[in-house]
C-alpha cells in the first residue's frame, strides 16, 4: 500500500515538472496586483520588465517608478504568492527594480537630466523647512535614487551648515559650478559662494538672477530628483523658481499653529497661480515625546497640517515629532537621518519620502 502512494506521489511530481508554464499565465496572475497610487494593475502600468520560465522556475523583475516606493515589499510578497498559485510552479524569484520616470525634456530646457524638481515651501520662516528638505533627499537617496538639493534661501541659505560643508567652494568647469557631494547628495548653495558670515543684500532683480543662475549655471546632470530649498514666504526667490524651471509640484511644510496654516495657506494660493501643483503638507513639530516617560505633548495648539490638507483637497504626507537632537545633528553637520537612523523622527523622515515619492509617481503618469 505504501509503495503504491509512493508511486501515485512520484507521477504527481512528474506531472507538474512536464507541466507547462507559460508567460501569460504568469501576466494573468500579476495582473492581480494593483498599484494603491496609479490605480492600476501592474501589468498594465508596464511595471513586468521580465518574466523568464525554466522546468517549473520562475523568475520575472518588476520595475516601480521610484526606489522610494512604500508599498514594494507588499507588492513582492503578492507576485510571489500569486505565482506560487500557479499549477507546474516549483520555485519563484521576483526582483524589485525601479525607474523614476519623468516626462521627456529638450536639450535646450534648463536641466535637461533632472527628471523631477520639487520645491519645499513654507509660510513663514521657523517650522524647519530646511530640516524637512536635508532630510527628505536623504532618504530619497538611501533607497537609491540620483538626488539634488538646491539651496534657494538666498537670504538665509543653511544647507551648508547643516550638511557638513560649510566653508567649502565648488569648483567650476566649462563655466558651470559642480556640486559638493555629500551623504550620497549634490549639493549647491549661495552659501559656498559667499564669504562667511557675509549677508546677501538683494532686492527683487538680483534674488530672481541669483536664483536662475543657481539652477542653471551648476552642472547638475542625471538626476532623478533635485530638491530646492525655498525661502519662507511668497517673495521673489519662490516666484523665480516657479516661473524659469518645470517644477513636479511643490511640497508645504508647517507647524500645527492656525496661524501657520493661515499663512501657509497664502504660499499655497501663490503656486497654484503659477500652474505649480502643491503634492502635499508635511507637519513638523507636531508633538513632543518625553524620552524619560513617554509623555506626549503637543508643543503648538491648532488644528494641524491634516486639516490644512484636507482644505486644500491636497495630500497630507506625513508628521514630524519635535526632537532637539534632530536640531543638534542639524548644527553638527549631519542630518538626522544619518546620526539617528532608528529614532522615531528618522522612521518619520523615510515614511514621508515615501509618501512624497509616490505622489511624484502620480503626477508624472497624470501628465503623460
């Protein structure tokens, strides 16, 4: 009796080694899975780059449009079991790869090799709009991407001082200024071509010539994201970067106060006028947690970035707790993300590009 179920197991086997396997099959059941921010099955995104079938083995890569992209472990968990599903499957290898898509440039447009520029905006100086913006294009680039970030405050430009390289001086070739490289970023800022300590005493001409040089005049090459660092409010320096480059859309950062959001609320108006969509509001600051008892409190009353959003119809991206180590690292030179990978406002940072990441995915797929 035993031999006879080890012979009926035996031609079972065999049965489902010499089963055949075909690609459709293996489309069929990808087309399962679907994108939460495309809305879309993956297999019609044109997100299947590969699918490679061998005596029950199979292997296929799927290609996201950003290393950033917060669902991709989901996403490879259910090809894997969906492939599993189907009758002949021995074995499955599913690769995660990513392409940040952009929309087609000309080589004469201003930055031809950036594929998408994002602008951090804010109201009103003080809600730690350059610490959201270091952050953000770290975490971008620890997951991978080619990153950027400008440094448009012409008035107050602080990247330098809070990526470690304050004091140093870009050098120039072919008459454009090539970026400091630092924590796997491009940087540059009006900071390294000032002498230390030296304000900038601009009126509106020369903020909007500084600002288009800046863009235009450094070698930026291939990137996937430039991150520009706007100064507060709804002067010249926002204006200029809306009106010379093709920006993805603009992020509003803010503290939980009504009248931050009051005044936010005016940044928002002002690039919507200028045909630059607003991806979404950050909140920074938005609560304290007592490291000794785990106390929670709300440092600013108001009704917070969630609501703004909500009045905006934009998305709300995220929260950041207030930390004075994060105001520490900042002043040392290193983003929080790098000195305090595993703190809660770091996991924040990388949540939050995350959620940017996919709103840019959006927006480029809306505008094909």
């Amino acid at each position: 009796m035993k031999s006879n179920t080890r012979v009926a197991r035996i031609n079972e086997n065999e049965e489902l080694k010499t089963m055949e396997i075909t690609k459709e099959q293996v489309l069929q059941a990808l087309s399962q899975i679907i994108d939460p921010d495309l809305h879309q099955d993956i297999v019609s995104l044109g997100f299947i780059k590969e699918v490679v079938i061998c005596e029950g083995q199979v292997k296929t890569t799927i290609e996201l449009t950003t290393p950033a992209c917060p669902v991709k472990d989901l996403m490879k968990n259910q090809a894997i079991e969906l492939i599993s599903a189907i009758p002949g499957v021995q074995s499955v290898n599913v690769e995660m790869t990513a392409q940040v898509r952009g929309r087609e440039r000309s080589p004469e447009e201003m930055l031809p090799g950036v594929k998408h520029i994002i602008a951090i905006a804010s109201g009103k100086g003080g809600v730690g709009k350059s610490t959201v913006s270091v952050n953000l294009a770290v975490a971008l680039a620890q997951k991978g991407a080619k990153v950027g970030l400008l440094d448009a405050d012409i008035y107050g430009p602080s990247i330098p001082k809070m990526m470690g390289c304050q004091g140093e001086k870009p050098l120039v070739e072919a008459q454009k200024l090539i970026p400091i490289r630092r924590y796997g970023l491009s940087i540059m800022s009006l900071g390294f071509l000032l002498e230390e300590d030296h304000a900038a005493l601009w009126r509106g001409p020369i903020v909007a010539g500084t600002v288009k040089q800046l863009f235009g005049d450094t070698r930026w090459g291939e990137l996937d994201y430039l991150i520009v660092d706007l100064p507060p409010g709804t002067g010249d320096a926002p204006m200029t970067t809306a009106q010379i480059v093709p920006l993805t859309g603009v992020i509003i950062v803010m503290t939980p106060q009504e009248v931050a959001a009051s005044i936010a609320g005016k940044s928002a108006i002002l690039f919507r006028r200028l045909n630059a969509p607003i991806l979404g509001v950050i909140e920074n600051m938005s609560e304290f947690v007592c490291p000794c008892c785990g106390t929670v409190t709300q440092i600013f009353p108001g009704p917070g970035a969630r609501v703004f959003a909500e009045k905006l119809r934009t998305p709300f991206l995220g929260s950041v707790p207030l930390d004075p180590a994060v105001s520490r690292s900042s002043d040392e030179g290193v983003p929080a993300l790098i000195a305090a990978p595993d703190s809660t406002q770091a996991r924040a940072f990388q949540e939050i590009a995350g959620q940017m990441a996919a709103q840019i995915s959006i927006a480029s797929m809306a505008g094909k």
